[in-house]
C-alpha cells in the first residue's frame, strides 16, 4: 500500500533525526536535570528508569518539551540544520509544532496498520487517523494511550512514546489529571502534562507487548 510505504519513509526519516538530535545535543548533564524535572532522579544522582516506555518517553522528553531555556533541543537543532528533502523539511516542520496528548482508540484496522483515535483531554470530536503498524497489531479498543502526534496532512504518526491506559478508568483517569496539573508549575503546560502522565504511567499505566513489525 502507497500509505504504508509513505509511513515507513517518514518514520525512518524520524528515527534519523532523533539519533542525530540525542547524539549530538543532548549531553549527560542534560539527561540528569531532565530526569529531575519528571522526579526519576534519586538521592545518589542516579537516573531510575523501569520500563522500556520510560526510557522512550526520557528521549522524546529531551528532544521535544520546552525545557533548555524555554525552548526544545528540536528547535535548537533545527536552527542549526538544513533539510535535505521537501519531505524532511515536512516532517520537522510537524515535529516542531507536535504536541502531548491523551487519546481514546475508536477503531482498529490492523490489515490497514491504522487506528481511528480522538483527542479526549482537549476535548476534540473529529476521529484522527494514526498510522501505526506495530499499534494495530498490538492494541485493543478498550485503550486510552498518552502520545505525542506528528501530523503529516494525510494522516498521524507517533513520535514513539506511548503510555496505555484502561479505558474502563477514563473517569478516573481523567479526574487524577485535573488534579495533578493543578500542582505543576513548571511554566509551561506542555511539560507539566508530560510529567503528570510519566507519573500517572507509573501508578495506573498497563504493559502493551508490541510486535516488531516496521
């Protein structure tokens, strides 16, 4: 399918930029004050991580929320970087203007690697088409997943990170998010909604076994 090829062009695309922007702006010291801001730092300095999300959500954490100076290192790597495609410019363009969000699964269509998903922390009633082959094939219906979406016009991909959640506890959940942001005050919203759900993760989040299928 012409979709799918155009996906795993973009997402190899994607995985490239991370790489270079981790490897090459994102030091030790980095990592540290950002493991500080979501409270993974302990007593001995010492970054703790539990899971393969939270090591997924500590780099998308690093590349993407506002937290070097009030800017992102993406943005300070874009300044500095020229594309060298129109279809590269595209995707950091949306990778720039990208954002957190909690989302519900309305359908899955695995044969089609795509999901129909709506944006239940903000509010939105217009379904999202995400493509995602690894999703498709792993996800029930009955989930809630915390992500960040890169729009690309035709349709949604996933910057990677992923926390799941029952959908059976919405209210719950959704309740516990009112009131943990309320406590934030990081200044600016997009990162104090990281660290809430990087905790929520850790306290009501469920283990989704992906099959490695892109």
């Amino acid at each position: 399918m012409e979709l799918i090829e155009t996906y795993k062009r973009y997402r190899q695309n994607h995985v490239g930029i991370h790489t270079k922007v981790l490897d090459n702006h994102v030091h030790a010291g980095e990592f540290k004050e950002s493991a500080k801001i979501l409270g993974i730092l302990n007593n001995n300095n010492r970054v703790v991580i539990e899971s393969v999300a939270e090591q997924d959500a500590m780099y998308d954490f690093n590349i993407y929320s506002n937290i070097r100076s009030g800017k992102s290192t993406l943005s300070a790597f874009v300044d500095l970087y020229s594309p060298e495609s129109n279809e590269e410019e595209k995707l950091l363009s949306a990778m720039l203007e990208s954002h957190v969000s909690l989302y519900e699964v309305l359908e899955i269509h695995a044969e089609e690697g795509t999901l129909l998903i709506t944006d239940i922390l903000n509010g939105a009633r217009n379904p999202i088409k995400l493509v995602d082959l690894s999703l498709s094939k792993s996800m029930s219906n009955n989930i809630l997943i915390f992500t960040r979406l890169i729009d690309l016009g035709e349709f949604n991909m996933t910057s990677g990170l992923g926390f799941m959640f029952s959908a059976n506890h919405k209210d719950f959940i959704m309740k516990r998010t009112q009131k943990m942001l309320k406590k934030m005050k990081t200044g600016d919203s997009m990162t104090d909604r990281f660290v809430v759900f990087f905790n929520l993760n850790r306290s009501d989040g469920i283990q989704v076994f992906f099959e490695n299928v892109e």
